[in-house]
C-alpha cells in the first residue's frame, strides 16, 4: 500500500492534534482513519466528475435499483440480503444511530451499549437525553467477551434500544454467529430494537469470518449501517447507508430523515461509494495484507521491547488495544509522558469507558515506517518513567 504524507491536509489526525496540544512534533496515532492512498479509481471519477466542472443539484438514488445493484453481492457474503428499495443515505453511520434513537424511542428511554466501546455513542445517547445502560463486556486473559447474565438483567429493564459494535470497536472482537443469535433472542423477547454499527465488516483477519447480525436470526427489529468509508479510506467524502427489514420503523426513520432534508449525499461521494463496491476487490485484499502485517508487528515488537505489555491481536479493524499497567498505574504522567517525552499522540482508553484508563488504542493503518516509529517513541515514554 502507497504511504501518502497527510500533514497540512486539514486531516483530523495528523493536523487537528497541534491545535489540541500546541506541538507540532507529535506522531498521530489515534483517529481511525488510515495513511494509505484511496483506490485509483476514486482519483478518476473526481478528475472525470471535475471536468465536468458543474455541480449543480444531483441524485443517484432516484433509481435504487440500478444504483444499489453492486452493494448487494459484496454483503451477501456477509449474509446481509440487501433490498435496494430499503436502503437509505445517511451522512455517517453515528448520524443514522442519532436519528433511529430520536425517532424510535422517547426522552428518558433506557439505551444499552457494551462498553469499552466506540466514544460517539455514548453522546448520542445522553445528547437524545435517553439514559445510558451499559452491559459491560467480560475481560478474560486479554479477550473480551459478552456478559449475557448482565445482559438479559438490563434488557428486562425496560430498555427500548440496544446498540451493537460489530465487529467491534476498540477491542477488535468478530462476534460469533452463537453471540449473534443470543442477543438478538434477548432483544426480541423484550421488544428491543437493535441497532448494528458495521463499519467494520470489511476489515476481518483470515482466522475469522463476520456475519451480519441481521442475518442470524428471523428479527425484523433491526437497523444495519455500513459505509465504505474505513474499508476504503474515504470518511472525508461523508457517505454511508442503513436498511431494515421493518417497514413500518424504516418509514418513520426515513421521514425524519426526508423532513431534515438528508436524502442523498454529494454527487462524488455517491459515485466513489458504489465503485468502491464495484471495483474496490483488489485493492481491499492487499490492504489485508498490509493490515495484518501491522498488526503482526506491534506483536512481536511488544514481545521484544515492552514484553509486559498486554496486547492480543484484534480479530478486526486497524485498532491495537494494549495495556500498559505493567509498567506503570499512573495513567496521567504515563499520558503526559507520551505526548511530552516520546511526542507520540495514542487514544487513551478512558475515551471509551471509564474503566479502561490503563488501555491505549493504537491505529496501525499507515506505513511500516511511521507504525515502528510511534511504538519506538512509546518504548521512549515508558522507559522515561
């Protein structure tokens, strides 16, 4: 995979952290987007759509069918079976998970995530003024997994939503087809709806497979969103999709949605977003490659340079979940240390659960080179201790 340099690009990752922290010297590591160049042909239908050279109102959707028509076999494998006349745009999949909580449920509903998990829904929970109910996962010898006593407990609760990361973020877990139909059970049995974040579907390591949790079970309860945006490397192009098979709450979502006018997206996001699926194959499978390199890698630098160090490799995503409470229990000199001292810029866990202080989320998508030289700085963080 080609390395691009991303400095003074308006990147969220590698320009955003100087404003955050005055430094101009940090190595980003943090927000999960990746250092590769996007598929050649995502530079080609911008040049094509460029001379053009007018940009006047668009839609790709008018005709679901035939705009759809390549999503539907890429999913299939993941035993998602796309109807293309209930797919709907949405500008992010957090922004589809904020309008399925405001329409389908009331201020005061009980909502369950599994925590440590992907920061946004937390806030879209509370920021919907809906109460947040956490079904924590079970840590075990360094691999996570679901609490399903806990689990039933809340659900009985009266809580009305459940959102599930999956595959999930930060941990990396690929829930198994038997996790898969445990929970939906336990959502149908208490008429929960189900919302599955799987922005992360793609990026599944060889030794496991994901199934789309809507295909496990006979559930209509259940919102699916996916996007091109982490496979391919294209969050800034604003473009993702949602389905369900319940038509009576697709058509309450997808009025809200109309009444904010969030119908479809730009001209070029819609059109990168349906090549990526079309023509994206190649390019996927040696960014695999690539990916699990990386992963590979902090492996066996931790093993020789920080062996106290807990990390178990991710079964998903780009994401390292590493531990270093070994080496010290002070998270706050341990996080001024890495920004100060090894100027190196790494999520810290507390960002996805109160709890999880002592965990770093590490993002390995980008060079070889710029992956070694932030676990280097790291090595400098802990050994200034």
């Amino acid at each position: 995979m080609k390395y691009l340099d991303r400095k003074n690009t308006f990147s969220v990752k590698w320009d955003f952290p100087e404003i955050l922290f005055g430094k101009k010297d940090l190595l980003p590591l943090w927000v999960a987007d990746m250092d590769f160049e996007c598929p050649f042909f995502v530079n080609n239908i911008i040049k094509d759509r460029a001379e053009h050279n007018l940009y006047g109102y668009s839609s790709m959707i008018d005709d679901p069918k035939t705009y759809f028509e390549p999503f539907i076999p890429w999913f299939k494998k993941y035993g998602l079976e796309l109807d293309s006349n209930r797919i709907f745009f949405i500008p992010g999949v957090v922004t589809g998970i904020n309008f399925v909580i405001d329409t389908l449920t009331e201020v005061g509903d009980k909502v369950i995530i599994q925590p440590p998990v992907y920061t946004p829904f937390y806030s879209s929970i509370e920021g919907n003024k809906r109460v947040l109910v956490e079904n924590r996962l079970i840590l075990n010898d360094g691999s996570y997994s679901i609490d399903f006593n806990n689990l039933e407990t809340q659900a009985s609760s009266g809580a009305k939503l459940m959102i599930l990361c999956s595959p999930h973020n930060p941990v990396g877990r690929v829930w198994t087809i038997d996790e898969l139909k445990r929970i939906v059970e336990i959502c149908r049995k208490n008429e929960i709806i189900l919302i599955s974040d799987e922005i992360h579907c793609d990026l599944v390591y060889d030794e496991q497979k994901f199934v789309s949790t809507s295909s496990v079970a006979d559930y209509d309860k259940i919102f699916t969103f996916f996007s091109p945006s982490k496979t391919f490397n294209v969050a800034g192009l604003k473009t993702a999709f949602g389905t369900s098979k319940n038509d009576i709450l697709l058509k309450r979502v997808k009025e809200r949605l109309e009444t904010f006018h969030i119908t479809t997206g730009s001209i070029q996001g819609m059109l990168i977003a349906r090549a990526c699926y079309e023509f994206g194959n190649e390019w996927y499978l040696d960014l695999m490659i690539q990916l699990n390199k990386n992963r590979v890698i902090i492996r066996e630098f931790l093993d020789e340079k920080l062996p106290k160090a807990i990390y178990k490799l991710p079964e998903s995503t780009y994401l390292a979940w590493v531990d270093f409470s070994n080496y010290t229990d002070d998270v706050e000199i341990l996080n001024d240390r890495l920004l100060n001292v090894g100027k190196v810029f790494i999520s810290p866990g507390s960002l996805y659960g109160e709890e999880e202080k002592r965990y770093y989320r590490i993002n390995f998508g980008t060079s070889e080179e710029i992956l070694l030289d932030g676990l280097q700085r790291i090595v400098k963080s802990i050994e200034s201790l």
